[in-house]
C-alpha cells in the first residue's frame, strides 16, 4: 500500500514538473549552465537572469513555482530576490545559493523568508532533493484549532506563523513552558508542510546518556566499539528526507553541540567508526522551556548554534495567558477523554478552572480533567473532583506547610482512597465499581493497575 501510494505521488510530481516553472538567478556562467541542465533534466521550465535587476523584472513579468538565486551579484545580492517575493507576496519558494562556509548569510536570508539554501560547491543530489521538497507546496493543510485550541491573540498569532513557515526548510525555535503545546507545534509544522509524509524523528536531548549522544545521533560502524555488531544509523539517517525534532534542546552537552553545529552547516554526518561522510537532508525544528538566550550568556549553549537553530523562534503561551479560552479548552479536552461517556463540567468547575493559574499548562489541564473524570459521579464534574488545592487557586500563602506536597503524589493518593471506596461498596466488583464511580470498565482497571490496587482475596472478580 505504501509502495502505491509513493508511486502515486512521483507520478503526480513527474506531471506537475511538465509545467513547472523555475527561476535561475546567478552572474557566474558555469554555475547558471550546471543549475539550467540538473532543472531540464528534471522536465522543469527554465528562466535565468544574470543579475538582480532582471531577476525582478522576470518575477514581476512571469509567475514561478521555485526561484534559485546566488547571494553576491555584481548589482546586489540574493537577499533583495528574497524580499521582493515576500513584500510582494509572491506565492514563489525560493532558495539561496551561499558560498561555502559563508553561513551567516544563509541564516539572514532564512529569516527573510526563504525557503531553503545550498552552500557551494554545488551537490546535485542535494539540489534535487530540495527541487522535489519545493514543487510538493503548498501541502494539504491541518486544521490548526484540531491541535492548538484557544482564539486568543497570543494563540492566533502561534498558529499564524505555524502556517508561514511549514512551506520552509529554515530551523524553528520553539520556546514555551512545559505543557504548553510545543510538541503539538512542531508536528502541526510538519503536517502543514512539504515533509508532511516523510519521518519525524524526536529527540529529547535530555534523556541521553552524554557517552552516547554521538552514536545516538549520527550512527555507528561495525567495531566502533564494544558491543557495536552491525552497522546502525542514528537519528539524522532516520530522519533523512523529514524533520528532526530536539526536544529539550537546552540540555545537550557542550562537546554535542560542536558536532551538532557542523552537521547541521555541513548537511553531512560521520558515523562513529567511519572515515567518510554521508549527506542527510534533515529538517531541524528544536525546542526548550529553558531560556536559552540565558544559556548563551552564561556560557552553557554555543552561541553560533544558537542562531543555526533560532532562525525562526515561536514562543508558545502559558495556559494563564488564555486565560478566556480555558472553558472551551476544557470542554474540548472532556469530550475528547470521555470516550463517548456522558459526563460535563459543573459550572462551579468551570469557573474554578478559570481561576486557576495551570503551572503545568496543557498537560496539567489533561491530568486534572482525566482524574476529575475518574472520580466524578451521576455524569457531573463538581469542583471537588478537580482537585484544585488552594494553591493551584492562587489562596496559597507563604509559609502555610500542607500534606498535598508534591502534587502528583497527593493526587495518586486522593485517587486511590476514591476507587478503594467504591471497591469496597461493591465488595470489588470492578464492574459495578466503575459504574459507581462513572467510569467505564476498561479505564477502572487501567487506574487500579497504575496504583498498584489489588484483589485482596487474590482473585480476580466476577465482572
């Protein structure tokens, strides 16, 4: 199924590329040949300019599904194609030619809006990897309101720039609290974008143990090491031809950070072990709930890698800053947890949720409605069953010393006593004991499996 369906798609690709039509912008002539062959090669539709000014007069003239431009002319650069398209709102991706190792120039016309770059010397596998990733736009859209809810302004303007850059291949910085959607984020970029089919591969930087960061990410050899048997790619080979998403970017070691760098600048790897190169072809969306500005201050994260991956940053908001969309996110996150079991909010509840301040964001709210829904009865979610602490309602005052510390241990134990009670009225009928607490067979035995609750008979019971 899958083999048809990647079929389906090149020949699609194969017929658009008949009447595709391609811009080439450079002064050298050997350069301008080399691009013009690679595109006919491709069945593309060839334009060129030599310099700036006709490179504009032809945009303004003639409509192009992909512009290719060198950044030094002998009448001005790349960066002035780049603007033109985007201050004129020309439906045109366009990359940038740079010379090599010149990537601050790269990461200046990312930001300008281009969609990708190719450092010189030139590689044609690369070229027409990006040619394929360009002619696959616009990609079908997702419905940002299925994954990012909430209309304020703050949460409008997330989804207005997940829409801007998914049709990019520049790195995304997502910053935001934990809990606050920047996951969410990253996959709504790719699913909006050309990648849409190709692998996400996510990382948690934080996760890794430092002595196999190396391996993890770039692969190894056979005899690499002690206990390296086979050859194994590492996440940049998996993620060839997607997205790679570093969650918890902030928490790679310096020593990791250096080789990160190069691999993103160079779009190589070497396998440990190995004495040669591969190209990847890796998108790189990052993310932390560090401040990793702070980081660069203070010494622990590169600079220069810094600006590699905060080509476009996106800040995602607090849960607190949505504030008047929390009743239907709320309402929404219910009818998704509920599984089809007719329970609602109290408007007592939802009043109370309003009030609260979500430290823990999106996450926290999942948490809070899930348990409410395991301790609720007669289908109605009180304020009771929230649980919210007097601190979680911005009561608490400094000093005051409470059993509910830490939370989720609280919490376990609050949910706990619940099903216990009503194990005990129905003498641990599982069955019976969901329906009293409202919940349906399956998530009952989930929660006593997840609190260690058992029979004490031994027995399972008559369901």
């Amino acid at each position: 199924m899958a083999d048809n369906q990647k079929m389906k798609r090149d020949i699609l690709l194969e017929e658009r590329n008949k009447t595709a039509r391609v811009l080439l912008v450079d002064d050298e002539p050997d350069i301008l040949e080399l691009l013009e062959m690679a595109m006919l090669k491709m069945g593309l539709v060839v334009d060129k300019a030599v310099n700036v000014r006709e490179a504009l007069a032809k945009l303004a003239a003639c409509h192009y599904d992909l512009c290719l431009t060198d950044m030094r002319m002998p009448d001005g650069d790349g960066l002035e194609v780049v603007r033109y398209i985007a201050q004129n709102n020309l439906d045109v991706p366009v990359a940038v030619i740079t010379a090599h190792g010149n990537m601050e120039n790269a990461i200046t016309v990312l930001k300008a809006g281009a969609f990708d770059y190719l450092a010189k010397p030139l590689s044609l596998e690369q070229l027409r990897t990006l040619v394929k990733s360009a002619l696959n736009l616009p990609a079908p859209r997702v419905p940002g309101d299925k994954l990012l809810l909430g209309h304020a302004p703050a949460m409008q303007k997330v989804r207005d720039l997940i829409e801007r850059v998914a049709r990019s291949q520049a790195p995304v910085y997502i910053s935001g609290e934990s809990g606050s959607g920047k996951e969410l984020a990253a996959r709504l970029i790719v699913q909006s974008g050309p990648r849409a089919e190709q692998p996400m591969i996510a990382v948690n930087c934080g996760a890794l143990p430092e002595n196999l960061m190396e391996s993890e990410f770039f692969g190894y050899k056979k005899g690499a090491f002690t206990g390296a048997d086979k050859d194994r790619d590492g996440f940049f080979q998996a993620a060839n031809g997607g997205t790679l998403f570093l969650d918890e970017v902030a928490d790679l070691p310096l020593v990791m950070q250096v080789k990160l760098l190069r691999a993103i600048q160079e779009k190589r790897v070497r396998k440990v072990g190995a004495t040669s190169e591969e190209e990847v072809d890796v998108r790189l969306i990052s993310a932390t709930h560090n401040d990793l500005a702070e980081r660069v201050k203070q010494g622990q994260f590169r600079q220069d890698l810094y600006y590699r991956l905060n080509v476009i940053p996106i800040q995602m908001p607090a849960l607190r800053e949505l504030r008047d969309d929390i009743a239907e996110i709320a309402r929404q996150t219910l009818d998704r947890l509920r599984a089809g079991v007719p329970v609602r909010f109290s408007e007592e509840a939802v009043s109370a949720l309003q009030r609260y301040d979500f430290p823990g964001n999106v996450r926290e709210m999942e948490n809070i409605i899930e348990r409410a829904l395991a301790l609720c009865s007669n289908g109605l979610i009180t304020v009771a069953d929230l649980h919210l602490t007097p601190l979680e309602c911005n009561q608490f005052e400094a000093g005051e010393v409470s059993d509910k510390y830490p939370l989720p241990a609280y919490l376990d134990r609050i949910e706990k006593e619940a099903l216990l009670e009503a194990l005990q009225q129905t003498h641990f009928n599982r069955t019976a004991a969901a329906k009293l607490l409202g919940l349906t067979f399956r998530t009952m035995r989930y929660r006593m499996d997840r609190l260690g609750i058992k029979n004490p008979n031994g027995t399972d019971d008559a369901d």
